[in-house]
C-alpha cells in the first residue's frame, strides 16, 4: 500500500537538547555525547529504511554559558563550540546548533553579530512574555523588531533571519529550528521531528483516484482517516526504535509531528490541491488547514512535543514561494490559518524597508493570537534589501526559495 512506503516519510531530525555551564572544561565532553548519539541513533533508523536529514543539539539559553561580558569574549568561545561540532560531526549528515533563547537586552543585541558570523551554528529565538492583563512585553518585540532588521542589513539578501525567530507562547522541546530553546532545569532530552509533505500527497492522490467525481468536502472524514492512518503507521516504526534504543544521557520526551515541508519535497500546496482547494488562500484554506491539523494531532502512542502542528514557511516550500509571485495569499492569510493551525508567520519575505513599528505590530498581532488561543506561533521574517511588494528575490542559500517579496500593512 501507499502509505507503507518510507521514503515518503524523512525524520527531519533527531534533536537533542543538553545544558552547558560556565566550566568550559565539561563542553567538549557533553557535544561529543550528543552527537554520537545522534549518529548512533539515526543508523538505526537507517537500519530500517527511514532516511535521516539532520541532528541538531539545542542549549540552555547561551548567557548561561558564555561569556557575554563583550563580544569578542563571546566569539572565542563560541568558536571553541564550533571546533567541537566539527571534531564529532559527520559528513554524512547535517549538523545544526541553537544556542538557545537570548534572555536580556545585552544578548539580544549579540545576535545580529553571532549569526552573521557562525550562521547555522548559531541558531537563537526570544521568547516573550505578558504580564497579568495579558499584555505583551513590547519593549521586547521592539528590540527584537529591531534585531530583524539589523540581521537584513548586516547579512547578505538577509539570509540571516533563517537563523532567529520570535516565540510567543512556546514550550521546550522544539525540535526545529531557530524556535528551539531549552531550560537548563530540566534533564537532557531528545525529540524526533518528521518530514511527510510527500506522503501527504501520496496518500491523498492515492485515495482520490479511487474516488473520482466526488464533492472534496463531502470526503473530509475520510481525508483525515487515511492522512492519519498513514502518519500513525511511520510514528509506530519509528517509536518501535526508539523504545528498543538504550541510553543512559538522553532521555525521550516525544515526536513532533509536524509536517516540516522542505525546498527538496512535495509543496504543502499540493496537499491542499489534493483536499480540493484551488491554491492556497483560495476559499476552503482555512478549513483544509483546520483538518490537517487535527490530523497532525491525532497521533496516538507517543507524546507529541513541540508545534505537532501544519506548518506553511513560505521560502521554504516551491508551491508557497510561487503563491507569492502569482499573488495568491499575503501576510494576513497567512495570519489568518494560524488561528486554525501552524507556527505563525514563518520565513516570510517582506520588504526592505518595512518599518520596526510595523514589523513589531505584526508580532504583536501573533503573539496575542498565540496566548489568545494558547498554541505556540512564532515569527520569522525577512526584511529584503532595496525590494518592494512584487519584487523577486534572488536567495542562495540551499536552505530557501526565490519568491516575490510581500508588504506588511
């Protein structure tokens, strides 16, 4: 059947998530724990024909750490991490590094610098909080607004911003980056992530085939059967490994079920295609991304950690990307489906000179949505310099797709 084929379904990444202290003597030792770990654990899933994309090892936050005294103190020692990651890396599989949640003033000023320097080694989010009126810190989302635009300007076509986002309402235990932080109170861990965009699409291609020329919404109790089904059938195989996996330094907190679409997979588009939505933001969007969710969270059998959620990153994903240039949706829409679904505005292009004031108004306006509905929603944008509403983008990174830059209004 179908939906019994691995390679439809990628574990994104096996995520671990460790505390570093002050004593730089015990770093080399815990990085080296996680990675061989992470190596170890991903052949087994090899083992079993489930493809392994990246491992990835998540701090406490970094001023628990390091030096943040001045920034020269704190490169050196982040390039001392760096050698590390190196020195027990593999080629075979991608290394990625979040330096956890930026605390104070001072650390969030750091980041602009640290991620232009280190990039992928030094992934890095804010979480901001509210108070008892249930209204948010907006100094902070100010300097983080800030933080953005800085980024844009100091890396090149603003690539940077892959790199930070802005948490509102998040837990521990994100396997997926830059959201990901984790709080030094609590023992070492580790999350498995998914990539099934394809097997979505599969799955859903497969089921209409067999019913041709039936109303697509009247079949909506049968798209989450299957969809589900499917998706339950990899988390057994995959959660069957983890409980026959013995270890003594990292311990299992859940799955994150996300869907976690990709430049290099079937485009989330194609999902709702197949649900019998023109494109996404046509009429029917909200309601297909509402299914997909519940399917996300019907997981049975394993904790669910992180977003286990629909995820729409917009230059990540070639069906979103183009959605911009035929002007399909805009950053409303996108606002919009969070409420039903998703992480919130994430790797959205936006124009250069888009104001901090209006970049932290639409912080604000997710971040009350996150705390409203009590999910998790981020935000992650791409200021593009010298681009306006329409404009192309020219990205390099292996990591996003060109699409036309959209305007915050």
């Amino acid at each position: 059947m179908i939906y019994k084929n691995k390679k439809l379904c990628k574990v994104r990444t096996i995520t671990t998530f460790l505390s570093l202290s002050k004593d730089k003597t015990l770093w080399e030792e815990e990085i080296k724990k996680a990675c061989n770990f992470c190596i170890d654990l991903s052949k087994k899933f090899n083992k079993i024909d489930y493809e392994v994309q990246s491992i990835r090892i998540v701090t406490n936050a970094f001023g628990e750490y390091l030096d943040t005294t001045n920034f020269e103190n704190t490169k050196k020692e982040f390039e001392l991490i760096s050698s590390y990651l190196t020195k027990y890396s593999t080629k075979s599989l991608r290394m990625r590094f979040a330096i956890g949640e930026a605390k104070t003033k001072e650390e969030i000023e750091m980041l602009p610098k640290l991620i232009s320097q280190f990039g992928d080694l030094s992934n890095a989010c804010v979480n901001i909080k509210k108070d008892d009126f249930d209204i948010l810190d907006n100094e902070t989302i100010l300097q983080c607004a800030n933080t953005v635009k800085k980024i844009s300007e100091i890396t090149p076509r603003g690539e940077g911003n892959f790199n930070f986002t802005v948490n509102f309402n998040c837990k521990p235990f994100i396997p997926y980056f830059p959201a990901s932080f984790h709080d030094s109170n609590l023992e070492n861990s580790y999350v498995v992530g998914l990539e099934t965009p394809d097997l979505l699409v599969e799955v859903l291609k497969d089921f209409n085939s067999k019913n041709k020329n039936v109303n697509h919404q009247k079949l909506f109790k049968d798209y989450y059967d299957v969809l589900s089904n499917a998706l339950q059938y990899h988390v057994d195989n995959i959660n069957e490994v983890i409980n026959n996996y013995s270890n003594k330094d990292f311990k299992f907190v859940g799955i994150d079920s996300s869907v976690a679409p990709s430049k290099n997979c079937s485009s989330m588009v194609s999902v709702y295609n197949e649900l019998g939505v023109e494109f996404f933001g046509a009429a029917g969007s909200v309601e297909a991304s509402s299914l997909l969710t519940k399917v996300f969270k019907s997981v049975k059998n394993v904790p669910l950690v992180g977003f286990s959620g629909l995820m729409l990153a917009v230059i990540e994903d070639l069906g979103l990307s183009k959605g911009t240039i035929n002007k399909d949706f805009d950053v409303r829409t996108l606002l919009t489906n969070s409420a039903v679904c998703g992480i919130g505005l994430d790797t959205v292009p936006i124009e250069g000179d888009t104001s901090i004031e209006k970049i932290s108004s639409i912080m604000r306006d997710t971040g009350t949505m996150a705390f409203r509905l009590n999910k998790p929603l981020t935000v992650r944008l791409f200021p593009y310099p010298n681009l306006n509403e329409g404009d192309i983008t020219a990205y390099e990174s292996d990591d996003l797709c060109n699409s036309a830059v959209l305007k915050v209004k």
